[in-house]
C-alpha cells in the first residue's frame, strides 16, 4: 500500500507540473492535469489488481 500511496503521489505531482506547463496564460489548465491523473490511477489500480489476482491463484492452486 505504501508503493502505491508513492506511485499516486508522484504522479499527481507529476500531473500539477504538466497542467502548469501547457496552462498557457492561465493558472493551471485542470482537464490536461486531471486527465493525466486520472490515467495514472487508471494504470496504477489495473498494477494492484493483476497482483492481487496473481497473488489469489497461487494460493489457491494447492492441494
């Protein structure tokens, strides 16, 4: 849990700066920013739940 607390923090860091960069005259431009995250949460939670599944089958494989 403590990867992906991480992994979402530097992405959502990662995704502000990106916002910041494109916004142009404006403050931030949250569509590109929130869209950004938005596929990182995507992908980081589709991350945990093959592990998790992954992790299910070898266990229940046994006898």
């Amino acid at each position: 849990m403590k990867r992906l607390a991480l992994s979402l923090l530097f992405f959502l860091v990662l995704s502000v700066a990106v916002g910041f960069l494109v916004s142009g005259p404006e403050f931030l431009d949250w569509s590109v920013a929130g869209g950004l995250f938005a596929i990182a949460v995507a992908g980081e939670g589709l991350r945990f739940w093959m592990r998790r599944s992954r992790a299910k089958k070898r266990e229940s494989s046994g006898i």
